[in-house]
C-alpha cells in the first residue's frame, strides 16, 4: 500500500524514487521463465549484453587459449584466436501517458499513477542491469523527450518531470483531452530513435487510430515495442456498481449501469476496442501487457515479466 492514501491519486517523486528497492523479480532481457509475457517470442530482437566477435588474428603470448580458432589454426598452421569485444547495450525508452482518460481509479489508484510508477521501475530494473533508459513523457498540451543515459541523477531528473506532469492532472473545467496525444508522440519517437531500442509504451491507448498503429509499426521494423496498456477493472465490468457519479469538475451526473442496459453497452464498447487494438498489435508481433490499476505494479510486473506467481 502506498504510505498516504493521497499517493493513490498523485504520485510524486519521493514515492518514484522508493520503488527502486522494489525494481527486482522481472527483466526485459530475452532469456525468461516459461511463464513469462516475454518467453519464447519467436521473431523478437530482444538481446542482453554480451560479447560480439571484432577480430580474427595470429596467437600472442598470455592469450587465452580458450578462444583460440582451431578451424583456422589448422587450415594456416599458424595460431589463431577469435578477439571479442563487448556487445553494445540496448537503449530503453519508457513511453508514459499523463493525459485526462488516464485520471481515472474506481477503487486504488488512478491509471495515471500505475503508469508512473511502471515507468519508474522500468527505469530503475534497466539501470540495474547496465542498460541506458530515457522517456518521452506526455500529457494532453506536451510532448516532453529525455535521451537514453546510464546517469542516475538524469533519470531522476525525468522521475520529477513525470510526477509534475502527473499532478497537473486535473477534472476542472479548460482541462480538455487531446486524443491526438499518442500518435503526436509516437512520431517524436520515431523521429529520435535509431535501430535496436526497446520501446516500453505505458498508456490506455486513448486516441488509437490506424495512423497510430502505422507509426508503431514502422518503429517496430528495427526495435521492439512492449505495450502497458492499463485500465480500471471498473471499464471491463460496470455491472456490479450500484449508481455512479461523474464529473466534469463543475456538474455532476448520476447515472445508473442497469438502467437502458447502459452498463453492458459501455463493457461491450470497451471490450471491441481493447480487442480490436490487442489484435492488430499481436499481428504485427507486438506485445500487449495489461496492467490494472488494484493490484500492485511490482507484483503484476514479477507476474507477467518474471513468470512469477506472487500471493498476496
């Protein structure tokens, strides 16, 4: 649980920077457990750090004899060793959405806040393992960039952007959604990328459109895209709340699920659209990791990306 029941609402850089004890249990590196989202994918250029062959040259006193080419000793009759250097890292780039459909929480915490706080574990867990991570953080007014480094003090950096952005997050009215938000930073992503990135994007997928999805998966050609899409078990099964209350900040409507079937309408719209993007993510090999907004992240994320089976 979080330490003040405000945290569920806002987060803030504190609470961001505490999940790095956390930030264990789960990796984004290719070898994983059988019960893992990320096991076993067939055509994913997901690769840790290792060694890639540079050279092939003649024997040197004190060289390992370990790497010695014997194929090639052979054929010559002269010594030779295979020289390798360190393979280079692979850039990660958290994508976090912190816009109004993301300030929603029917029972924990708000979309807005689990999706921060996978940002920050992602970071923290790329951190550990060597790799460099940055973001693109956006809400409904700004695109914000951080380029993938290994410094510390940067990433927090970007953990204080992002809690800013999340509390900025506000119902009053002039608080408008911008549905053109995701496919606006989808192509500051494209723009700043190069080849053989992870792409982890953190969002309800609000906006979603076919120039979104043609944006992904021209950045899915050369990297791999892992999608967070989070939601409130309240969108998935609307039928067991009693009467609701909306807000736009200024009025407030009272509506009830059972009334006019509005609840099974609502679940049945949500449900196409989740399976209509879950579907052409999935043909076009892309990974959809659901994140909900009860239970807690490190646990869901040990589950999903670690194979684990945490209990309560």
């Amino acid at each position: 649980m979080s330490d003040s029941p405000g945290e569920d609402i806002y987060t803030n850089l504190r609470a961001l920077m505490r999940l790095r004890y956390s930030a264990r249990g789960f990796s984004y590196l290719p070898r994983q457990p059988v019960r893992s989202l990320l096991s076993g994918r067939k055509r994913s250029r997901l690769r840790g750090r290792g060694l890639d062959f540079d050279e092939l040259r003649h024997y040197r006193p004190g060289d390992d004899i370990r790497t010695m080419d014997w194929r090639v000793t052979n054929r010559t009759g002269k010594p030779h060793v295979r020289v390798y250097t360190e393979e280079r890292d692979r850039p990660v780039v958290v994508m976090v959405d912190q816009r109004l459909p993301m300030f929603f929480g029917s029972r924990k915490k708000m979309k807005s806040v689990i999706a921060a706080e996978m940002a920050a574990l992602t970071a923290w867990r790329v951190l550990d393992v060597g790799d460099r991570v940055g973001a693109i953080l956006f809400n409904d007014t700004r695109s914000l960039e951080f380029k993938p480094t290994r410094n510390q003090r940067k990433v927090v950096g970007w953990l204080g952007e992002l809690a800013a952005m999340n509390n900025d997050l506000s119902v009053t009215p002039g608080h408008n959604s911008n549905p053109a938000g995701l496919n606006e930073a989808l192509r500051m992503l494209e723009r700043s990328i190069g080849h053989d990135y992870l792409v982890v994007l953190i969002s309800d997928l609000h906006g979603w459109n076919e120039a979104a999805l043609k944006t992904i998966c021209r950045i899915n050609r050369h990297n791999d895209i892992i999608c967070a899409l989070v939601f409130d078990p309240l969108e998935r099964d609307i039928s067991g709340a009693s009467n609701l209350v909306v807000s736009d900040g200024k009025f407030q409507l009272e509506i009830e699920p059972d009334r006019q079937e509005l609840g099974r309408k609502f679940e049945e719209s949500f449900e196409n659209s989740v399976a209509y993007v879950q579907g052409e993510l999935k043909r076009h090999s892309i990974l959809v990791v659901p994140m909900e907004t009860v239970t807690p992240v490190t646990r869901q994320l040990r589950e999903k990306l670690g194979g684990q089976r945490v209990l309560q």
